[in-house]
C-alpha cells in the first residue's frame, strides 16, 4: 500500500466517523427511511466523500441489502441496520451500526452480542491470527451471548472501486488458516436470535453494472449512462434513477436486469424471521501497522 492509499483511506475513514455521529443524532422511531437514506447520502457528500454504495437500512428480520425507493412509507423502527460506505478515489471506509428503536429497547443484548464480537474480533486482529481465529472469537463471543452469528454472512477485504475483493472474513469458525496479508478488510458479526442463516428474498432497490453493453432503450441506455459515469461498477440505487429519471427508472432498471447488463441486489433475510443485528468496522494492515479507519477512538 503506498501513501497516497493508504492517506485515502483514512479520509474516507473520518468521513465516515463523522457520518457515524450524525446518523446517531438523526435516526429517531417514525422518519421515514427515505429521508433517512437521504440525509445519510447528502451528509457524507457534503463531507467530500463519495457514496460506496447505497445505505443499507435493513429492519429486524431483514440482515442487509435493503434501500427504500422514493414512494417507500417504510418508517424507521423495530431493529434497525445502517450499513454505508464511502469512498475517496474509490478507496472505501465500509461500516455499519444498529440502533434499537422500540419503546422498551428489548434488543439491547443483541446488539451488545454484534459490537462485542466486532471489538473483540479487532483486539485480536494486532496478533496476526488466522481466520478460522477470527471467526471463531465472533462466534464465541456472540454464543456466550446466546446468540448465534450468522454463518453465511461474511466480513471481507476491499481494493479500489471494490467491495468484496476476494477474500472473506468469516462469522464462524471455519477451519480457514489462512492470514491477512497487507491490505484493508471489514469484518462485520451479525448477531440473531434465529437460526443463524439468511435467505435472498426480494430486490432490495440496489443494482450494479456486471456487464457494460449497448441498449436500445433510450431511457435505459441514459440511465445506464449516467449510472457507470458516476458509480462505475459499484452499486447504485433504484432510488437515485427515479430522482434523475422518474417513472421510467423502476422500467428501465428492470430491462437492463433481464439483458444481464445490471445485477438487482436481493434483501437478506434471516430464515427463522428472528432479529438480527449487525456491527462493521474497516481496517487496513500496512507492513508497519493495523489502522481501524472508521473508529472513533
Ligand atoms: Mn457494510
Ligand atoms: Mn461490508
């Protein structure tokens, strides 16, 4: 990693530390989640960061990957998930929280299950441990918790301009003796009082370009456009096109799925239907040291 990267890094970091703050003063039970959505995307652009992906605002069963669209009168409650990314020349801070937003905070200890693991998992990241360590502190520590973690969602390591970059941080102990090389990563438990496994159930409004190619669609082809001049291969939302495009983005967005030109992100659900909470940090190593880059400390 040289030292612009790693300088990148760092200010996507702050941006997203500083979004952290703002998104525990602005998240109250009944704002509507596109409001939220908003005022979460507008903060870290004014903060001169820009938007990794759309804001994961996922309520109780649902783990992640759901966004409102712009007609959603889905209202902030229950357990709510805030998952957001930002990036500085494609250099991505990834992190996420969860907030209890019912009247008698019954989830309280699970969310202490996901936070704990992501502390404790963190503590021992400076021991160079191999992932099937990793993993098996998250597990334990959630289980010790009488939670379990979700084993089919991962944390993961990230490149320029990309989320999952190939290598997965597991939530379970997995055998994997594997280390991390130098580089940056996100780990993120997710905790529940369910089964411990998800589910891909409907399209959570988020899509990205898998294949670049012409269409005839004129809507579809501007929509398409204006989609990889902004975000490239990194996700956008259904939301944003039907702020640009209008009515015909949900049209376009679903002509250019079914000619394989755009993935549609499906939500994760939790199988049993139970809770889940989630905790995410990033961090990247350097030969010289481990720098948690959306923590406050
Ligand atoms: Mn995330
Ligand atoms: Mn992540």
């Amino acid at each position: 990693m040289d030292r612009q990267e790693i300088e990148n890094y760092k200010k996507a970091g702050d941006i997203a530390k500083k979004t952290r703050e703002y998104i525990r003063e602005i998240t109250k039970p009944g704002i509507l989640l596109v409001e939220l959505a908003k005022k979460i995307e507008n903060k870290i652009t004014e903060l001169g960061g820009s938007i990794a992906f759309p804001v994961n605002l996922s309520i109780d069963d649902i783990a992640a990957h759901y966004h409102p669209t712009l007609e959603d009168n889905t209202k902030a409650s229950g357990l709510l998930k805030i998952d957001f990314g930002v990036h500085i020349d494609g250099f991505i801070a990834d992190t996420a929280m969860t907030i209890d937003l019912t009247e008698d905070k019954r989830h309280k200890e699970l969310i202490e299950a996901s936070e704990e693991a992501l502390k404790n998992a963190l503590k021992i990241i400076e021991k160079n441990p191999t992932l099937n360590e990793i993993g098996r502190e998250i597990q334990e520590t959630i289980e010790k918790k009488e939670f379990s973690p979700i084993i089919n969602l991962s944390g993961h390591s990230l490149a320029q301009h990309t989320i999952h970059a190939g290598i997965t941080i597991p939530n379970y102990s997995n055998g994997n003796q594997n280390k991390l090389n130098s580089g940056a990563y996100a780990i993120e438990p997710f905790a529940t009082s369910g089964e411990g496994k998800i589910y891909e159930g409907p399209s959570g409004n988020i899509f990205s370009i898998v294949n670049l190619k012409n269409t005839r669609n004129s809507t579809a082809r501007k929509l398409l456009e204006y989609a990889y001049g902004k975000y490239k291969t990194l996700p956008f939302s259904l939301r944003e096109m039907q702020e640009k495009f209008g009515n015909f983005a949900k049209l376009a967005l679903r002509e250019l799925e079914q000619a394989g030109i755009v993935h549609n992100y499906p939500q994760l659900i939790e199988k049993s239907h139970k809770p889940v909470s989630q905790a995410e940090h990033t961090f990247i190593k350097t030969s010289e040291e481990i720098i948690i880059t959306t923590k406050q400390d």
